[in-house]
C-alpha cells in the first residue's frame, strides 16, 4: 500500500500549481501620507494576486524614515546589509538613498517624478545594472489647463516645494516651461521641512493668484497647514496628486497611487521570477483621474465649473 500512496502524492503534487518561493521584499518611503501608503498598497497586492502572501512566502518589511533624509541613508543602510530580494524605494530621497547604498540587490523605485534628473538611471530604456521602476511624472501641462479652466482670470501661480527634494526641483523646471506656454508667471515659496509649511504658504499670500503643489513629500506630509492659509485668505489650492484633494486641494488630475503601486508591483515580481533589472525598462505610470472638491473650492471664495464636475473621476462634496 504505502508505494501506492506514494506514487498518488507525488502525481498530486505534479499536478498543483507551482508555489512560488519564499522571498522578502523590503519597502521604504520619505514620509509616510496617503499617497505614498497606498502605493505600497497597490505593491503589495500585486505581489499577492502573483502568489506572494504575506505571511506565507512573502516577508513584506517597510520602513519610514519620517522626512528625515538621514533616516532614509540609515535605512537604506540597513536593508542593504539585510539583503533582501528586491528593496521597494517610494519617493525620490528614499530611491537615491537605496541606490547609493547597493549595487547589487534589485532596486524597484516608484513614485519618483525623474529618474534621470535624480540620477537613479543613465537611460530610460536601458537602465542597466541593479536598477529599474516606475516614473510618475506629472503632466504638468493639463495641469495648468484644469486651473485655467477653474480660474480663467488666474495670472500667477504660486509653487510650494521643498527646494531640496530633486523631484520637486525637476518639476519647477517643467512648471516654468509650461506656465510661460499658458502665459502665466510662476512665483516659488520652499519648505524644507513639515513644520515650514504653513509659512512657505502664508507667504504667498497677495503674490499669487493661486497655489500649487506638486507631487512633493514634505509639502503633502503637511498639506492641512497649507489648506487653512488657502482657506483663510481665499487663496485657491491645488494639488498634482488625487490623494490630497479630500484633505482640502480644490482639484487634481493625476495617477491613482494605488494603481502606481500594482504597476511597480508587477515589476517586482518579473525581478522575482529572475528578471534583471537593468534590462526591464523604467515605465511612466499610467491612467489619469479627475478629483474636485466642492467644498473645498467653496471655502476658497471658488465655484467649480459644470464642464469640470461633468468630467471628473470623482466628486467630493
């Protein structure tokens, strides 16, 4: 009997699916807000619809280094000598951060505006070495197209950034391009931490026609400090990520990051199947929602236009 039931367990076990193998994959972020959480989110279940569970075969480790850039180095540190199968960095300074601190564990980056400017990659297409992940580069132009749209009399845009954040650097570059094509004039006011916030938003107050944020950590891990100035002095805000706009941004048209993360996901588990890096090319993150905020806009002396409210993605009242 026993030669019986062991032939019969081992023609079962042909016939399952094959497990996949016991992985870690340790994920760090700047800060911790609600963009930013559901991207690790979205990698999460990624990882899981391809037979990753937590808890299982898969070791999820994630850590926030809380917007303090010599935690991020510290974690990157740390995982680079944990040696985990892939690291998941979430924000430009968590990305630079990994990728000056390992060679040669795979790197899956996301939510980082660009990658070149930020010198994570040398080549879009052909990264090379240990490296590859997703861009979310905003588009910038419809941006200022919705605000136009909004606030056809807008004549300058205010831009709250942290100057030493290399995503939000790049974007101001892109801002000024784009404002000047739309006729508008761009006036800067940086934070460089969380608690500058509210007064980098105070401060452009009577110079702007309106403010905006871009997809900039240290300003959305603060963005109700910005909120009640742009509340208090009828100053309309908007936001370039979809997250920020139930905390009080008028409008945004940007990536779902929960689909960013299933997106860097997906290219996790192509590393994990033995893919390399270097070779995978860095992708854009795709797919646009439109997010407004009557509410918001209200408190901000601003009434949303029908041609807006009929398109958007989601209406918050």
């Amino acid at each position: 009997m026993r030669p019986i039931l062991l032939a019969l367990a081992a023609s079962l076990a042909l016939s399952l699916p094959a497990k996949a193998d016991d992985v870690t994959v340790a994920v760090t972020a700047i800060v911790e807000h609600p963009a930013l959480d559901a991207a690790r989110k979205g990698v999460l279940d990624a990882l899981t619809a391809a037979g990753y569970k937590e808890g299982e075969n898969l070791k999820f480790v994630f850590e926030s280094a809380q917007g303090n850039p010599a935690t991020a180095a510290q974690i990157a540190r740390q995982f680079a000598g944990d040696e985990p199968n892939v690291i998941v960095p979430i924000s430009t300074p968590s990305a630079q951060a990994v990728v000056s601190s390992t060679r040669d564990i795979p790197v899956v980056f996301t939510a980082v505006s660009d990658p070149l400017g930020a010198q994570l990659v040398k080549n879009m297409d052909k990264p090379g070495g240990n490296v590859t992940g997703l861009s979310d580069m905003s588009p910038v132009a419809e941006h200022l197209a919705l605000i136009k749209e909004i606030l056809p009399d807008v004549k300058t845009l205010g831009y709250l950034y942290n100057s030493g954040e290399a995503n939000s650097v790049s974007l101001l570059a892109v801002l000024k391009v784009e404002a000047e094509k739309a006729g508008l004039k761009v006036v800067e006011s940086a934070a460089t931490k969380s608690a500058e916030v509210q007064g980098a938003a105070r401060a452009l107050v009577g110079r702007a026609d309106a403010i905006y944020i871009p997809t900039d950590n240290t300003i959305i891990s603060a963005l109700e400090g910005a909120v009640a100035v742009a509340e208090e002095s009828k100053l309309p805000l908007f936001t370039a990520d979809t997250d920020s706009v139930s905390r009080g941004s008028i409008a945004a048209l940007g990536f779902n990051y929960y689909d960013v993360g299933k997106q860097t996901g997906e290219i996790v588990v192509r590393v994990l199947k033995g893919e390399n890096p270097g070779d995978i090319a860095v992708k854009t993150a795709v797919g646009s929602d439109l997010v407004v905020n009557k509410a918001a806009a209200e408190k901000m002396g601003v009434t949303l236009p029908q041609s807006v409210l009929s398109r958007a993605t989601k209406v918050i009242e």
